[in-house]
C-alpha cells in the first residue's frame, strides 16, 4: 500500500478541487435543500441499502405526513408499515421512531449536535452520526459511508480489507486531515464523487475531477479497489406459509418485534427450515408435532382442517436468506372461528386490502388471486 504522504501535502488543493466540483455539478436532491436534521436524518436512513431516485418519492411523502420528530414518535405501526411499503429492511423505520421517542424524551425534541449524545441514540452508527453533524450542524466530523470507503481505497492505492477497523479508522483520520473548516461540501463531494464517478463497476476515471490525484488511478488498480471480503453465500429455505380463509378473506398475523419483518403483517408461517419434511404428504406433513404445537400456542387449539390446497413453492430472495415458501391454504372453521374469540390485535382478518404487507408475503397473496384458489 501506498503511504497517504503525497495526499496530505496536497490536502487544500484536492479539497479545493473537490468542493468547487461538487458546488459546480451536484445533482439537485430534496434533502440537500434543508438543514433540518431530522429531515437529514430521514434521508439517511431511507438511502441505506436503497437507491436515491427510488428514496426520492418515498423521502417527500414520509414528510408530508410526518413534518416533525415529534410527529414521528406518535406515528402508528400501521403508519409506518405504509409509508415505508416497497422501501425493505422495515426494522430501519421503527428503529428511526424509536429515536425520535429518545430523543424527544431526553433532549426535549431537539437532535444534539454533540457526537457522544448523537451517536448513543438508537439506529445512529459512525456515518449517520458524521452526516448529520457535518450537514445539518456543519460540524468537522467525517461522514463515510461505502461509496465513500471505495473513493478513499482507490484515492490512495489502499489494498486493505475495508472491512476491518483497522482500515477504517485510517480513513477517519485522512478525511480529518483533508476536511475543510466547513465540512458540508466535502464530505458531500466524496459522496457524491462516488455515486456517479468513480463507481463499482465502470467508473468514469478519464472524466473524474480529481483524477490527478488519484494514486489507485496512477497505478492502474482502480477496477481492483476497494479490497472487499467476499460475501457469504445465502441461506436458502423451505417454510411453510398458512393461509387460513373464508369468503375471500385471508387471516393474518402480526410479526414478533424482533428479527426478519419485525412487527409487520403476515401470514401464520413456521420459520423452521423443513427442507426434509416438507415434500411429504399433505396431511402427514401437517400433523408433524412443529406444525401441532405452533397452533396450540398461537391459537390455542390443534390444527383439524376441512380442506387444504397446497401450492408453491414461491421464492423470495432477502439479502442473507433466500425464503422457499409452500403455502397451504387451509379451511378450518375452528381456527377461523377462535380468532374472534381470542380478540387479539395480533390477528386480523381482511381481504389484505387494508393492511400494508411486506413483498414476500404481497407475492403469495398475488399468486393466490392471479389463479383463483380461494
């Protein structure tokens, strides 16, 4: 690996360099028009793991109905389930309440802009932390995200793991040292250079506004940089999915408030891996003691259908599991019947045009009406 000497020697012309590029060509983003760091704050957390033209519509409408972190700690699961249907990874929107609901209890409602304060609050890891200092407070603190990450790998000719923290905290302290007394557009500028210049896959190196500078580039490594550690292959499943109905209406159930879809709506599943039983005869496989004592403990009573169609498998692919789901559409009229008796707000029953469900779960629902099975 190179040595970062050639860089600092020359921090205030690449910074210069960087932010009267990024001041010049920076694309026109709804959340680069505020300084309100809740409203940052939303962007930040909608961009994780998602693209900005599809955050975009999802970050205008999210403020429209929730203008304040105030109006965020009072928002229903319900609210948040809809306004954040297609976007995935659920469990970022209530860990985002769930700051709100801190902050408007220990800070009276105002996002500090004291980096120990910020970053003990829930869903705020070192990136989100430095973007909302550096943006909304103009606060000198880093802000690196992965595109960030590759930029400062390929700048510097560094072949480290970026995975290790090692790695990680040389690049707080190369950006620290190139950081200009206020950091919001450089910090934006790096982001920026990395979302449409210098790209995982063919970056426009001939045309980058810092390419003089660029030691990866010099040395004919970019396409190798950044050293990444490969991803470990998915898990794959077999589930089976319970669809409980009757005059077209489906049962559904609400999910734990931890893990995989948290507190989202769904149906009655088995989140047991039945790879090996799960081909077996209908009614063998059902009466498997799994199957039996899962209904014993969510409805109280043994599973006894009339009827049950079985279709699928139908494949939803998240980013660490792959779900195979055997869906068992099933008439029984004891279990149908002792959900109104229970009177849990944990079950529902609906046509599911009521209730806002994650993309695996609208899959099997889609596949059920496109055939008419119930």
């Amino acid at each position: 690996m190179k040595k970062l000497d050639n860089i600092k020697k020359i921090d205030r012309e690449f910074s210069n360099t960087l932010v009267d590029w990024y001041n010049q060509e920076r694309r026109i983003l709804p959340w680069r028009e505020t300084e309100d760091p809740y409203h940052i704050l939303v962007s930040e957390i909608m961009l994780q793991q998602t693209q900005v033209n599809t955050v975009i519509p999802y970050y205008l409408r999210f403020l429209d109905e929730l203008p304040t972190l105030e109006s965020l700690a009072k928002a229903t699961d319900e609210q948040l389930h809809r306004l954040w249907e297609g976007l995935g990874y659920y469990s970022r929107v209530f860990r985002l309440r769930q700051f709100a609901v801190e902050v408007q209890e220990k800070y009276n409602g105002r996002i500090p802009n004291e980096k120990s304060q910020l970053i003990s609050l829930p869903g705020i890891g070192p990136y989100t932390c430095g973007a909302i200092l550096s943006f909304a407070f103009h606060v000198k603190e880093p802000a690196i995200d992965g595109n960030v990450k590759r930029v400062l790998a390929r700048l510097t000719n560094d072949t480290r793991d970026i995975s290790k923290v090692a790695t990680q905290r040389s690049m707080e302290d190369l950006v620290r040292s190139l950081l200009p007394e206020d950091p919001y557009a450089f910090n934006q500028g790096l982001i920026e250079l990395g979302a449409t210049y210098c790209r995982p896959r063919q970056p426009r190196c001939q045309e980058c506004p810092v390419r003089t500078f660029c030691e990866g580039y010099a040395n004919g490594h970019v396409e190798d940089l950044p050293n990444k550690p490969k991803k470990k292959k998915q898990k794959e499943v077999s589930l089976p999915i319970f669809v409980f109905h009757q005059n077209q209406e489906m049962l559904f159930v609400k999910r734990a408030s931890e893990g995989l879809l948290a507190s989202l709506w769904g149906f009655p599943m088995i989140e047991e891996n039945f790879v090996e039983n799960i081909e077996s005869e209908t009614e063998v496989f059902l009466q498997h003691q799994v199957i039996q004592d899962y209904f014993i403990e969510q409805f109280g009573i043994r599973l006894q259908p009339i009827s049950v169609q079985r279709v699928g498998p139908i494949k939803h692919v998240f980013s660490h599991v792959i779900w195979n789901m055997h869906l068992f559409l099933i008439e029984d009229p004891n279990v149908w019947n002792r959900v109104d008796t229970v009177e849990s707000p944990e079950t529902i029953k609906s046509t599911d045009q009521d209730i806002s469900l994650p993309t695996a779960f609208k899959k099997c629902v889609e596949f059920i009406y496109e055939r008419e099975l119930i």
